[in-house]
C-alpha cells in the first residue's frame, strides 16, 4: 500500500497550532470567484454556451447556437451582483480573494480595477473557466501563463495562487512548480488546515477550498433554498470552527459568485454572517496570499509534508 498516491492519514489528531495572527481561532477567507465572459459560449468559438451554476439547468439549446437566457443570467453577475459584493466588503473594510480568469477580467477592466483598488489579491483560475483536466499538458502550461501575464498586466499582481475549475489535471500542480512564482494552490478540499506535499522533489503548499461553504448550492438544483439557509449553514460552520480553535485553531473558506450571491436575497444573507464573523471576534478576515505567507513563515516544511 505503500505507493497508494492517496494520504487518508493527513494531521491525524495532533493538529498543528496553527498560531493565527492576535491568537486568532480562525484563519477566514472569503474567496469571489470571477468567471463570466470567460465560459463555454458560442462567442468564444465553442461548440455551446455553458449551462453550469446559474439559476436554471442549461442544455436546452442545440450545438451551434446561443443561450441567450443562459448569457444573461451570467451577464447579472459582472453588471449587477458584483458591485453589491463590492459594496458590503469596502464598506466594512474586510479583505477578500479573487479566483479570477484572466479573461473574465480583460472583459470588465471597471470592476478588475475596482478589485485591484480594493486591495484584494488575486488567484489564478484560469485563463478561461474551463475544465482543466480536459487540456493536453502543452495547452495547460500555455493557459497558466496566459493567466499570469494577463493578470500582471491588469492589475498589477502576479499571481502566487492557483485554483482550477473544480479539480485539477493530473499535471496542474507540477506545471505550478516548473512555471516557479506560486505559494501555493487550492485544488483540494481534503483538510481545514493547510499542508505541504512534494512535487518532484519540491515542497509546496496547499491551502485546501471548500464546497459545502459555498454558494454553488444556490446554483440549479439547489440545496441552498434561500438565503436564510445558506446563512444557517455557513454560520454554523464558523461557529464550530471558533469552538474548536479555542484549542487548535482552524481555517475557513466561503466561496462566492458574482452572478448567486450577488442577487438581492442572496446578498442580505452574506451581509447578516459578515456582521456576526466581526461580533464574535478572535477572528482573522484575510487573505489567501497572507494565509499562504503565514504558514511558510511559521510552519515551514522543514518537519515533513503531509497530504498527497
């Protein structure tokens, strides 16, 4: 079982003190993930329009031809739901990451600067918001340094992290490492700590993503029925994450979308859990690339890498 390419094992039940800036009990990131104008679409030169995380199931168009419904359910997000998360995060002085694609950002420059202005940083998503694991290496390689080039020059941030579009290809992570300049990546959702793994050789860390916290369940079918639940759950989350970081503090990510939780019900929701993450207190609103700087400054894989 030895060259099983697996670890089930991870920290096991002697966590490491994560040792959060101001003795914080949990490291918390909000994550906006900026896509649109960068999917499947007939525009682009595919053979049809996205039909994923939106408010219907799409399909119902033949190849060949625009979803213009589907359009302009993802059109809301850049044009609408993206200056009301704008608005709640600035207004409160609390930071956030950008999961952008390089090319959703060359399509709205207003809101990239604004992001940029803001003061959030920014991971690379991809060029396009496309499966990963269905690009050959070479087309891979070239889409990370799209992607790193394009957001340089439109923001003046390279790119340190990296975050596919749901799972990563087999040679993702590698590609990372030979390309050099990144601190990590998030393509995994296996732990809510951070942890080092080897690649060829090399450490690197992964700042593992989540899935439940995150508003892809208002996206069709739901499981995320109103704003309300969406509030319960990721308020319940935190709560047990403070909890436990009374002893060993924990991490965590909220995952959000321009075109969900941008839409007014939505939005109400994430504004109520803003409030109560800042009442509670012994928290650390940040972002990812200070996540990243913290644990190689204070957690270096001098001990060993865990993960796989």
């Amino acid at each position: 079982m030895s060259d099983y390419p697996r670890n089930l094992i991870g920290y096991g039940a002697e966590l490491p003190h994560a040792a959060w800036p101001d003795g914080a009990r949990v490291a918390l990131n909000f994550v906006l993930n900026v896509e649109e104008g960068s999917e499947t679409n007939i525009l682009h030169g595919d053979a049809k329009n996205e039909g994923g995380l939106s408010e219907v199931v799409g399909g119902r168009h033949p190849p060949g031809q625009r979803d213009l419904g589907m359009e302009s359910l993802y059109d809301y997000g850049p044009r609408a739901g993206f200056w009301r998360i704008h608005r709640l995060f600035t207004e409160r002085n609390l930071p956030l990451t950008v999961y952008a694609c390089a090319m959703a950002l060359e399509r709205n420059p207003v809101a990239t600067e604004a992001m940029a202005k803001a003061g959030w940083d920014f991971a690379g998503h991809g060029w396009r918001w496309i499966n990963h694991y269905e690009l050959t290496e070479e087309q891979e390689r070239e889409h990370i340094a799209r992607a790193i080039e394009i957001t340089q020059r439109l923001t003046g941030q390279r790119l340190k992290g990296w975050y596919c579009r749901y799972a990563p290809s087999p040679n993702t992570r590698r590609l990372l490492v030979e390309t050099g300049g990144f601190l990590y990546d998030s393509d995994s959702y296996s732990d809510d700590l951070p942890y080092w793994v080897k690649v060829d050789g090399v450490d690197h860390l992964v700042i593992p993503y989540a899935l439940d916290t995150n508003d892809v369940k208002f996206g069709a079918p739901a499981s995320y029925g109103s704003g309300e639940d969406f509030f319960r759950y990721i308020t319940d989350a935190f709560d047990q994450l403070w909890d436990e970081g009374a002893q060993r503090p924990r991490m965590l990510s909220i995952g959000l979308h321009q075109r969900l939780v941008g839409r007014p019900g939505r939005a109400r929701a994430l504004a109520k859990f803003l409030d109560h993450v800042q009442a509670k207190g012994s928290t650390w609103i940040t972002r990812r690339l200070e996540i990243a700087e913290h644990w190689h400054r204070v957690h270096p894989p001098a001990g060993g890498s865990v993960g796989s």
